[in-house]
C-alpha cells in the first residue's frame, strides 16, 4: 500500500466518523422531513387530521400558513400547518 501516505492514513479515522454520521443521521432526518413536508403540501378540504396536541377535526379552509379544522358540530379552529401532525385519512 505505496500509494496510501501516512497523512492520509491519519485522516481515515475521522473520514469514516463522518460517513458514518451522514448514513445514520442526517440522511434518514431529510428522508422524514421530505415525507412531512409532502404530506402538509397535500392537504385538502376534507382530510381527518390530528394536531401535534392531539386534536382530533377535518380541515374546512386554508390560509397561507394556517389551516381551519372542524372539532366540533359549529367549532372551528385555526393552527399553523405546521402543527398538523398527521392525515389520518383523505377526502373522498
């Protein structure tokens, strides 16, 4: 192994860490976060929803960073689309 220097040699150790962090970090977290961010781009009137403090409704409206979600017979709320946590399921 000539053409390995004893520079590039030391160097290695700290190369795979970084390899490592990439595939068992960084790379699974930007999976999840394209997955939600496609998931609140797809919302629809329609949709069950659940908020991240559990609120359970069907969105009736959009604004541009917030959405209206029924809870209740004449009980409307308006959240951040961010604080939708998940579509339980879609329109019809």
């Amino acid at each position: 192994m000539e053409f390995l220097s004893p520079e590039i040699l030391q160097w290695a150790p700290f190369i795979i860490m970084i390899v490592i962090f990439y595939f068992l970090f960084y790379r699974p977290q930007k999976k999840e976060q394209k997955k939600r961010s496609d998931m609140l781009g797809s919302m629809k009137k329609g949709d069950r929803v659940v908020t991240i403090g559990g609120i359970h409704g069907t969105i009736t409206g959009f604004s541009d960073d917030t959405v209206t979600i029924r809870v209740a017979e004449k009980v409307e709320l308006d959240f951040n689309r961010a604080a939708v946590a998940s579509v339980k399921n879609k329109a019809e």
